[in-house]
C-alpha cells in the first residue's frame, strides 16, 4: 500500500478547520496538521499575497481522488492547491493510518 502526504491551502482557520473535520469525519484521512502561512502567487495575471491555511492530510495513494473531489467541492478558492507527494516511514505509523481510512 502506498501513502501520502495531501497539501491543501485554505482562506483561514475556519475553512481549514472545516475541510480537515470534512476529510477526517469521512474516513478519507487519519489526520490533518495545519498551519498559518504568509504565500505570495500569480493570478489572474497579478502577483498577491494573502495570509493562508496550510493543511498536510495523511491517507492513501487511493484516496486522493476522493479527497480532491471533496476539497474541491467545499472550498472557496476557484482554483485550490491540492497536491500530494509519496510518504514512507515507521511502519506501525503508516499502518495507523491504513486502519484509520475507510478506502
């Protein structure tokens, strides 16, 4: 079984908080840390910079198309970032995490 680490930005606290309760309450994640962020980015054709949410949610390769669908159904961003990378580590972790998934 392959694992990931999801990273999601969000408008604020309460966004994040709601996207994490979402994908946690739904079984698609074992769990989401957040952070505040300052990000500076291009859109539009205009540079920004906007406080932020960052969410790092751990689950499986699998479940990342229906954290994406999910994500991209209650978020307010037109266009979110939700992008995972592959994840190893201690073996009795990642195992928590398979078990704490339903997919």
């Amino acid at each position: 079984m392959k694992f990931i680490i999801v990273y999601i930005t969000a408008s604020g606290t309460v966004e994040a908080h709601n996207i994490a309760s979402e994908l946690v309450s739904r079984g698609l994640v074992a769990c989401v840390n957040m952070y505040p962020i300052r990000s500076v980015f291009m859109w539009k054709g205009e540079v920004n910079e906007d406080d932020e949410v960052v969410l790092f949610a751990k689950t499986t390769k699998n479940n990342f198309e229906p954290v994406r669908e999910l994500v991209r159904s209650i978020h307010s961003y037109e266009l979110p970032a939700i992008v995972s990378w592959d994840i190893e580590g201690d073996s009795e972790f990642l195992e928590w995490i398979r078990t704490s998934v339903s997919h």
